[in-house]
C-alpha cells in the first residue's frame, strides 16, 4: 500500500481525464488528452477566465485554495525539484481544470495537454502564415522602389531567410537549457533566465513597442480607409462623379499619383462634375476630412470596444484576416492583366519614369521586412500544437516561404504593373491601396473588407498591450476601469495624433520593425545561442563571428531607419 501510493506521488501534477480526438479547441485547435501530462496551473480567478460559450465560470473554494498551496510550494524549490509536486488525489475534478491562452486568459477545454495539440503540419504552416501576414504587405511595392527592383527581390530572400534563422533559434532556444522543464515555457521566461530581471522586463519593453507600433499603424490605416470609403458612399448615393485633382491615368483602370496633389495643394480636395449643390459637397468635403476629422470619428467606434473585459468575441472574426489578404492578391493580379508590365532596368542612375536597380534607400525595405517577417515573440506558442513536434523546423520554414513569396507577389506585380510612363515609379504610394481613386469598385471593397478587419483585431491588440502592461505592473490585466481608460485613451491619442501629423505607414512599421527587431529577431535568439554554447564548452569562433555579424545588422538595420 505504501509503494502504491509512493507510485502515484511520483506521477505528474495533472492527469488528463476524459476527451475525445474529435473535440476541438480554442481556435479549432484539438488536444489529445491521452497524450502529455498537463499545464499548470489548473486555476486563475473567475475575472480572467475566458469561455468559448461566453458563460460565467466559477471555481471552487476548495479548488482555489489548493491551487495557492501549489504555487506556495512550487517557491520553496526550484524549477528541476520535483519533490513537492502535488500528487493526483489532491487536484480538483476535470470540469474545474482550465488551461492558459496565448492571450494571458484562461480557457476551459475537455482535457488539457501540457500544450501540445493534435494540428496537423498544414494547419500549423496555415496558422503561422495567416499570423504572420499583415499591414506590411501593403507597403511592399514601396519598399521595392525604396531599394531598387533587383535590390528589393534580393532584400526579401535575404531578410526572409535571416529572420528565419533567428526564429530558428528562438525555437530551440528552451531545449538548450539543461536540468529544468521548459516545456511549457515561452520566449520571454527563456530571456529571463539568460538575463533575469532585465530581460524580462527588456523583453516586455520590446513587445510593447511592437504592439503600440502595430495599433497606430492601424488606427492610420483605419482613418484612410473610413475616408475613402465614406467618400465612395456619399458620392454612389448623390449621383456624383468626381475626379480627384491629382495626375493619373485615363479610362476604366485609372492609377493616380497623390504624392505629387500633397505637395501642390493642401488638403484632400476633389474636381466635381455633376449638377449638384456645391455648397453641399463642400460642407461634406470639410466633415469628412482624411486628417483633420476621420481620425477623431473613430474615436466613437472604437473606445468603447477597448474598454471591454473580454476580446474573446472579436476572435471569432480572425479568419477576416485571411479573406483580406486572399482578395488582395485577386486584386493585384487583376489589376496587372489590365495595366501589362512596365519596367526598365538601369543600375545606378534614374530616370523621368523608373528608379535605379540599388538605391541608397535600400535600409527602408528591411526595416519593413523585419516587421513583415516578426512572429518571433509567439512562434513558440504557435508550435506547441503541432501534431508532429519533429516536423516543427520544417512547418516553419515552409511558412516562412509561403509568406515570402506572398510579400513578393503582390510587391513586385504592383510595382511592375505601375504605368510608368505616364506615371513615375517615384508616385507609389507606402499604402499601395492609395494609387487607386476612392471611386474604384475593387479598391473599395478591399477597404472596406480592410476596415470591418482592423476594426475586429484592434480590440485583440488593445487586450494584449494591457495584458502586458498592466498585468505587469498590477497584477490584474483590469485592475479598475480607470487605469484601462487611461492607457487606452494614451493609446488611441497616439493613433490619432500620428494619422493628423504623420499619416505615414511606411515610416511607422520600418520604425518599430526595426525597434522591436533589434531585440527578439537579432540580439536575444543570437545572444541566448552563443551563452549556451559557452556554458557547454561548444562555442566557436565561426559560430561566435557569425552570431555577431546578426548582432551587428540589427543595429544597424535600426540606425540606418533614423538617418534616412
């Protein structure tokens, strides 16, 4: 009898009870209970606990109380002990055990897995990808002419494949560490135990950086595509024919150069040709303003959707992400077969119509790639479910092609199929969606689906800033209504102030690219791999100079962001 229970004491902390193959889980992600031992802990309080039913979950007394003698003894030692496990017949029943999100919530699920889940390799390449790509793909035909046409492809092979080295080793990075369970570590406890306080608390700097950046490019985007769609609407509905003030070309495919109207005349003012009350237009001209009053517009839509306790309603509308980007590829190749191919190559020297092959702009492009390509701070979470956990290396290097050649798909069309002549090369905009007028079908309906999108996610990203923020500094991701107003309103004021005075996406995404890049693509995976293999007496001097070369280019990479 004692060496029964001897047996059941040395079991895991949690045993899987129940479940079935067939169920899925939270993003139709499916955990096999039969599989691995647990997560831990089996409880958060009932203010943190997210339902896929949006039903109140309660957790018992008893179940709570036990739940703080766990994490009260798992202090007493450290993270290799397995003395003070707490055995099977202590925990409480499986309909009380919930599971810990990405998002820094809780799910209850049927079963629970120590986070490996039963996705089979395509979903998990989908997931990445669909993760993955974002509001960079609208500035790649910029960032093409920024650098050159032959220097642009090169710069999405190179940036590509050097981001996914270091995702690489972001993956391997808890492997490497010997004598403790990782299992069901992220990349943040990875940089706390290399560098304790300061990289957990650097760590979280950076991933602020990266979501606050990530807000006000949306909260831009958001203000350009309200205004042309509200443009497009009121000018459908009055019968109105307008043509924007600005070069461009003629018939059914028009291409405009709005660059060139901004530095010619102020505003976003419009030709009209309609028998219509001009007074009327020019009263809807000036409430219906790109930068002086869409951006505060959204304020009332918004707001009150940051303020919400949960975001799991809006996480529902993820797969909008992927319809938006599946049109926009529809959009690109339709628009190429109507405008054709117009390029001209020369190396160094521009032209009226076309830029140089290399430009000395070249740093613009990679500082949007190091956003484009950053899934750095969650591809770990992302992994864990994979079926196959030995496949995990190559799903993410097939992902990382598919959103490579995504990136250059829709960037080199666009630019190819610019016309130029008429037009210059120099017209494409950083948001290329903004070469098309606001009275274009396709265009529309891509802002639209654009819009009702970012609408959806910006909430999501809201809900991740004050998980990480907050619950840093508090302990509560909604320690009271007043501190979540006041770094929302911080947040949104932000947005609004960018989209009045510095409307420039390019410029926002290459700026935090390259910020938050700096830390979780190049100087933390290179760092933790070169510290590991010093402390297992494996390092090199090939390993060493290469590593630091990585090190090197990200700093540079941010440098050259400032000075350009």
């Amino acid at each position: 009898m004692h060496s029964s229970n001897m047996e059941e004491d040395t079991k895991p902390l949690l045993i899987p009870v129940g479940g079935d193959e067939r169920d899925y889980g939270i993003m139709n992600i499916q955990f096999d209970p039969a599989d691995l031992k647990c997560k831990r802990p089996f409880h958060v309080e009932p203010s943190n606990i997210v339902s896929v039913n949006d039903d109140t979950q309660r957790v018992t007394d008893e179940a709570s109380a036990m739940n703080k003698r766990i994490h009260y003894y798992s202090k007493l030692t450290s993270p290799s002990d397995r003395a003070l496990i707490a055995p099977d017949h202590v925990l409480p029943a499986p309909e009380e055990m919930y599971v810990y999100s990405p998002l820094g919530t809780a799910f209850k699920i049927d079963g629970c897995t120590d986070g490996y889940g039963k996705n089979s390799s395509i979903v998990t390449i989908f997931m990445i990808w669909n993760t993955m790509m974002g509001t960079s793909i609208l500035s790649m035909p910029w960032g093409i002419k920024q650098a050159g046409f032959t220097t642009g492809i090169c710069l999405i092979l190179l940036m590509g494949s050097l981001t996914l080295y270091c995702c690489y080793r972001v993956v391997k990075s808890r492997t490497m560490i010997p004598l403790i369970d990782t299992s069901n570590w992220e990349f943040p406890d990875v940089c706390k135990y290399y560098f304790g306080s300061f990289g957990q608390w650097s760590s979280l700097l950076f991933s602020m950086v990266s979501l606050v950046g990530a807000m006000v490019i949306y909260w831009v985007l958001m203000s350009n595509f309200l205004f042309n769609t509200g443009k497009f609407i009121y000018n459908y509905v009055h019968d109105i024919n307008v043509t924007d003030l600005v070069p461009g070309t003629n018939g059914s495919n028009r291409v405009i150069c709005p660059g060139t109207a901004n530095k010619d005349q102020p505003g976003n003012r419009s030709g009209m040709f309609a028998s219509v009350n001009n007074t009327s237009f020019e009263l809807f001209e000036e409430w219906w303003s790109k930068s002086r009053t869409v951006p505060f517009y959204l304020i009332v839509v918004v707001l009150p959707l940051l303020n919400l306790k949960s975001p799991s309603f809006f996480a529902k509308f993820n797969i909008l992400g992927t319809v938006s980007v599946v049109y926009l590829v529809f959009l690109v190749t339709l628009k190429a077969a109507h405008l054709g191919f117009h390029l001209e190559f020369n190396w160094f020297t521009a032209n009226e119509f076309f830029v140089p092959e290399f430009r000395i702009q070249f740093p613009q492009l990679t500082g949007v790639l190091t956003l484009a390509f950053f899934i750095h701070n969650c591809v770990i979470t992302l992994l864990k479910n994979n079926k196959n956990q030995e496949n995990n290396v190559r799903d993410l290097s097939i992902a990382y092609f598919l959103v490579g050649l995504t990136y250059l798909y829709v960037g080199l069309l666009i630019f190819a199929a610019f016309p130029s002549p008429p037009l210059s090369k120099e017209c494409i905009e950083q948001n290329f969606l903004d070469n098309f007028p606001s009275n274009d079908i396709m265009s529309f309906v891509a802002r639209l689906f654009l819009l009702f999108q970012m609408i959806t996610v910006y909430p999501l990203l809201g809900y991740l800033a004050r998980v990480q923020l907050l619950g840093h500094i508090f302990g509560n991701v909604y320690p009271s209504i007043f501190h979540v107003l006041v770094l929302n309103i911080a947040v949104v004021g932000l947005g609004v102030t960018m989209a009045i005075f510095y409307p420039n996406i390019g410029g926002i995404i290459r700026y935090s690219g390259a910020t938050c890049g700096l830390a979780f693509v190049f100087v933390y995976p290179s760092l933790i791999y070169m510290i590991s293999l010093r402390q297992s007496g494996q390092l090199t001097w090939s390993t060493l100079i290469v590593h630091i070369f990585i090190l090197i280019l990200g700093l540079a990479n941010l440098i050259a962001q400032f000075l350009l």
